[in-house]
C-alpha cells in the first residue's frame, strides 16, 4: 500500500531545538539515543520518525502535543508498553510501525491503546515475540485496518478466530513465523488481496479457495500438495509463489482464474505421466484423508485430469527451475497461449521438442540451462517457430548441434547461450564440415552470444557472417584462436563487448587495432608476457589483464588513447616488477579510471610480493641503482681505477725522470747543457 500526502519532501532539512531534522510537517528523530518522545516539537507535526531510540514506554501524556500526527514510526526502540490513553489526541493516526521491539510483555495494555485508533490504516508488528493469541488480542478492535504485518514473530497455528474483525484488510504479512496450520484463519477476510507466509513450516495446501486473493507467496515452506477447491468459482488470483518447497506434482489450480506468474522454482517436483521406462501413470489416482475436527473425509484425485482442466491461458511467467522434470506432458504447454517467460533450467531434461502446434508464439525468454539435453527437436511446417523467442538459454548441457534452419523461424532472436556444450559453428558457405554444427549466419537480430567452455579448436572461416554481435564470449576455449583468425572481420563494425578469457592467448596471437567499437574486453587467465601494442589505439572503457604473465605495461599508458577511455582496468594476479612502476603511478592520476582489484596489486622484488603503492625504503633505493643510467654508472665505476693508474705514472716518471734524459741526450747527440 501507498503512504504519503505529498508533504513536500523536496523541501531543505532543517535541525529542529531537540536534535531532530525536520522538512515543513515531517519530524525524524532517528538515532538520537532517545528515552521518550521530545515535547519541543513543531505542534503540527504530521509525521514522526522515531527509528533506532531506546524509548520502553510510550505514556498517556507522549503524543499530547502533536494532534495532527497521521503517521508514527518506533522501529527498532526498546518498547515494553503503550499506555491505554496513549493516542487519545492522535485519533487521525494512520499509519503505526512499531517492527523490532518487545511489546509481548505488555500486549493487553498496548491493545487497548490501538483500539482508540479508529482511523488507524497501516500496523507494522513484525519482530515483537508475539505468539498468536497476542496478536488476537492487539487486533482485536482494529477494523479500519487495510495493511497488518506480523512477521517474524512466534505464530504456530492460525484459526478462525484471529483475525475475527479486520473486515477491510487488503494486505498481511506472516513471513518468518513457525506457523505450521491454518484452519480457516482467513475466510472472513473477504477484502484481502495479497497474503504472505512466506518462510514458515507449512507441510501442505488442500482445499485453496480464497477466491478474492490477488498475491500469494507461500514460498520457503515445506509445502508437498497444493489443491485447489474444483469448482466453476472465478478465482482472481494473479501471483502465485511455491518456489523452495518440497512439492511432489504440479500444482491443481483453479479452473478459472486470472493467474499471469506460477512460480515453483527449488521444488521436487516431476510428471508421471509417462516413466522413463515407459510405464504410464495417467490413470492413476491419489486418495486424500483429510481429518475436520470429528470428520473424515476421503478426496480422490486423478492428478492429469485435475492438470487439463487448470486454466492457465493467462499464464505469461512460469518457472519450474531446479526441479526433476525429465519430460513434459502431452499438449502441456498447448494451455499456456499467453507464456512470455518459461523457465526449465537446472532439471533433468534429455530431450526438448517444439512444434507449430505448440501455441508458443508470445514466448521471449526460453531458458533449458543446467539439463541433460542430447536433443532439441524442431518440428517445422509452414508458420513460424517461437517467433517472438529473444532469449535462448541452452547452457550447460550435452548438445552437440542445434536443428538447421531453427533460427529462420526465431525472427527476433537477439540472445544465445550455446555455453558449456560440445558444439561448434558452421563454417562458411561452401566449405566442407562433416561434423554436426550450429548454424549462426545471416541471423540479423543475434546481438548477444555465448560459446564459452565448448571446447573449440579454432574457428572456421566467417562462422559469424551477416549477424550484428555485440556481445561475443568465447572464454574457456584453450585452442579458439588457432589457426585463422578472419572471422573477427565480420564483427569489426558492431563488437561491443568480447571474452577471450583463458584461451592460452599470446601477446601477438591477435590484432584487436581494427575492432574500433570494442568497448569492453577480458584478457584475464592467459598467457600475456607483453602488453598487446595493438590496445593503444582502441578506446575501451574495461579491461581485464588478471591472471597473466604481465612485467609491466607501458609506460605512456595513461596517455595514449586506450589510457584516456579506460574507467574499469583490472590488473592483479601478475607478476609485476617493482622497479618499473612508472606505469602504475601514471594510472593512479589518471583522472577517472578505477582500478577495482587494486588492493590485490602486488610486484616482485626478489622473493617478496609487496604492494606498489607503499614500498619500502630500501626496496626503492635498491630500484634507483637498477634504473640508474649505465654510462653514469660505468664512469663512475672506472674514475678510481683511471685516477689511480694516472698517479702511478706521474710517481714513476718522476722518479726515473733524470735517468731518462740522459738516455735521450745520448741517442740524440745533443751536448748536455750541465
């Protein structure tokens, strides 16, 4: 339910006298280690929030000042008791939450506090310890009531006579309770419209017929048996929420009902129509004993004559994930001409066919990941398949080719999930490939496609021809760029987005310069020992090098085109050096990139792994005399030995200087001036 009045919550916070921010008639007090309620408030206060205080008692005095008060918010206090005479200036009050405090203690004095509440709308109980002859009690003279939560508290067992008076509640919440039987608890609500017991320990639903109820969401139980009453009653249920029970067969739904999402993810559930061995179930039928009080009554239930006469020709959602569905009954999904959404993921599927006469045709989004398919079978005729099918999720099973011609009758096909399946792409028109294949081209609408861990060994020549792929993934295929890489040729105008992870991809295996729209890749998992020149010039904007064999990156980095676009570069998990860190520096300015894995950036030096930005001292001198310049440092090396060698001489040919002359004197022939 909506709450509000248009209190003008655009208006500037201003700090009221007591501590509290306050925007024209609302006051919040949260937080402000409160033991009562202020009475130096604005006196047309109309709404307060008191969340996160230590308020035990609300008294007869508290709420004296504010008249005007239409909402009152005490989440999360220390509330033990509401005195009787509480709200009597508050008669407006609408809307109440009092979640999170400890009102169990003191519940008969808080009820008769709540029942002078006469316009009182919206009561949050949740969290109060608060078994269910309390909440009996607490409202028990509420009729105004629209909107009722009560989870998480210590309800078991729901009759009649709870909820006796609540004439107009639309919405109750049960979640989180211990409930584990409803004996006619809500049929007097003839108002209600979305119900929630969600998270509780109900072990079956037999004899459903709250035909007013919109949402249900029993979801998180220990559901096995959902009946509903057969009969020609018009249900308007909308939502129905089974997911994470212990359900053995599909549910038995309304014969007439406005239902549009069937959720029964996370269940046990399968068909028995026909047993793998061949054994057929369908006239098999399950007997009921379900005890009233003093009477015993007996309900047979032939369990596919009950599933024919669901009506589910409204139905867009259903998701029957993580089951153990191995096959679908005859002419199941014939009932569903509205299915927008089916979801048969992570069950035990081995073979999945479509036809024309499956009336699938408003299907977007068909996901049959996580089976065992050996087989897609494609019963072509004269009209379109799935027409409207745009998502196609096949991942993670056993499939080895898809039937020719499947996607001519997809028109609007713009996603595939092929991952994790030993399939590979047919090659270019002409060209021999004796193996089964898939058969991508010319598949305009195709933007999106995942072929990761299929085991490729290189792609044939133009697989991806006359699509328009923006996203491609080919991560997990050790040898997909051996051989010609011209595929890439076809992707070079519209390639957004590409994996290459872990596909034992070298520094100079491809030339990504041409993929000029490329704006986002993953490089991460190889075995990179250079950063690929070719990145420079293109202007992605994420870019993942995790997991190689990185030195360092270049220096300009940051400057050239490919530094300027980045805002996401992931680096760890690489054996940098810690002398060349120049680059790393350069990217810490660089304004707007964000280097999400940073903290797990570490370089080498020696044996040690350290962080690039706080080396140590003698790590960085150590640096300097290996970056220092090699001319310097070798004349420098030789100036002593060059000096001492240059004072040997001088000594020695002074000491021998007169002998010398003499000698020359001598051979010369020249007279000795002495």
């Amino acid at each position: 339910l909506a709450v509000g009045r248009g209190s003008g919550m655009d208006a500037a916070w201003a700090t009221s006298p007591g501590g509290c921010e306050i925007v024209q008639s609302i006051m919040d007090c949260t937080g402000r280690w409160l033991s009562s309620i202020p009475g130096n408030l604005r006196g047309d206060t109309e709404e307060l929030f008191l969340d996160d205080n230590t308020i035990r008692v609300l008294s007869n005095v508290s709420l004296l000042l504010y008249p005007q008060l239409w909402h009152l918010s005490l989440t999360r206090n220390r509330l033990e008791l509401i005195e009787p005479g509480a709200f009597l200036s508050s008669q407006g009050l609408e809307v109440l939450s009092l979640t999170d405090n400890l009102l169990f203690t003191n519940y008969s004095l808080t009820a008769t506090a709540l029942s002078a509440l006469p316009a009182l709308r919206m009561l949050d109980l949740a969290g109060n310890q608060l078994r269910e002859d309390m909440v009996s009690v607490l409202v028990s003279n509420l009729s105004s009531l629209e909107s009722l939560s009560v989870a998480r508290n210590f309800i078991m067992r729901l009759d009649s006579s709870i909820f006796t008076n609540l004439t107009q509640l639309l919405e109750l919440n049960l979640e989180k309770n211990y409930i584990f039987e409803i004996d006619n608890a809500f049929e007097g609500l003839q108002r209600l419209q979305r119900l929630n017991i969600a998270y509780n320990y109900l072990p079956c639903l037999v004899g459903f017929g709250l035909t007013q109820l919109r949402v249900l969401n029993v979801s998180n139980n220990i559901i096995e048996w959902f009946l509903t009453l057969q009969n020609d009653d018009l249900f308007e249920l909308e939502v129905l929420d089974l997911s994470h029970n212990h359900l053995l067969f599909f549910p038995v739904l309304p014969q007439q009902s406005k239902l549009h999402s069937l959720l029964l993810q996370d269940n046990r559930m399968s068909f028995y129509q026909r047993l793998p061995n061949g054994t057929s179930l369908a006239n098999i039928t399950v007997q009921f004993l379900i005890i009233d009080g003093n009477s015993t009554n007996i309900t047979t239930v032939r369990l596919w004559e009950e599933l024919c006469h669901s009506n589910l020709s409204s139905l867009r959602l259903l998701d029957m994930s993580q089951n153990q569905v191995w096959g679908l009954p005859d002419d199941f999904l014939a009932q569903m001409p509205s299915l927008t959404h089916l979801k048969l993921n992570q069950n035990c599927l081995e073979a999945f066919h479509l036809s024309e006469e499956d009336p699938l045709a408003m299907l977007t989004e068909l996901d049959l990941s996580q089976n065992q398919l050996v087989e897609l079978g494609v019963k072509v005729g004269f009209g379109d398949i799935l027409p409207n099918l745009q998502l196609f999720n096949l991942s993670t099973n056993r499939l080895q080719a898809l039937p020719p011609g499947i996607f001519t009758h997809t028109r609007k096909i713009t996603t595939l999930d092929l991952s994790r399946n030993r399939v590979d792409l047919c090659p270019q028109a002409g060209e021999a490939k004796s193996l089964p294949c898939v058969d991508i081209r010319g598949v305009e609408t195709l933007t999106h496609l995942s072929l990761a861990g299929c085991g490729l060994q290189g792609l044939s020549s133009r697989p991806f021809q006359g699509t328009s792929l923006r996203h491609l993934d080919l991560s997990d295929n050790r040898q997909v760029l051996s051989g010609d890489l011209g595929w890439l040729q076809d992707l070079v105008l519209t390639l957004q987005v590409l994996s290459l992870r872990n596909t034992s991809l070298s520094s100079t295996a491809v030339d990504f310069s041409a993929l000029h729209s490329l704006v986002r890749l993953d490089l991460s998992g190889n075995s990179l020992a250079a950063f690929p020149p070719s990145l420079g010039a293109l202007r992605l904007r994420s870019l993942d090098l995790r997991d190689n064999c990185l030195p360092a990156l270049p220096p300009d980095v940051a400057q050239v085109p490919l530094g300027r676009s980045l805002r996401e570069l992931y680096l760890s998990r690489n054996p940098y050096n810690c002398c060349t860190l120049g680059w790393w520096d350069a990217l810490q300015l660089a304004e707007g990139l964000r280097v999400p894995d940073g903290r797990e950036v570490t370089c080498s030096h020696g044996s040690r792994a350290l962080s690039p930005g706080a080396l140590p001292e003698p790590v960085l001198q150590s640096c300097r005399w290996q970056t220092a310049d090699l001319a310097l440092l070798y004349l420098v090396l030789a100036l002593p030995t060059c000096l001492t060698l240059l004072v040997a001489f001088v000594v020695v040919f002074l000491m021998l200087k007169e002998k010398l002359l003499k000698m020359v004197k001598t051979r010369c022939g020249v007279s000795s001036p002495y």
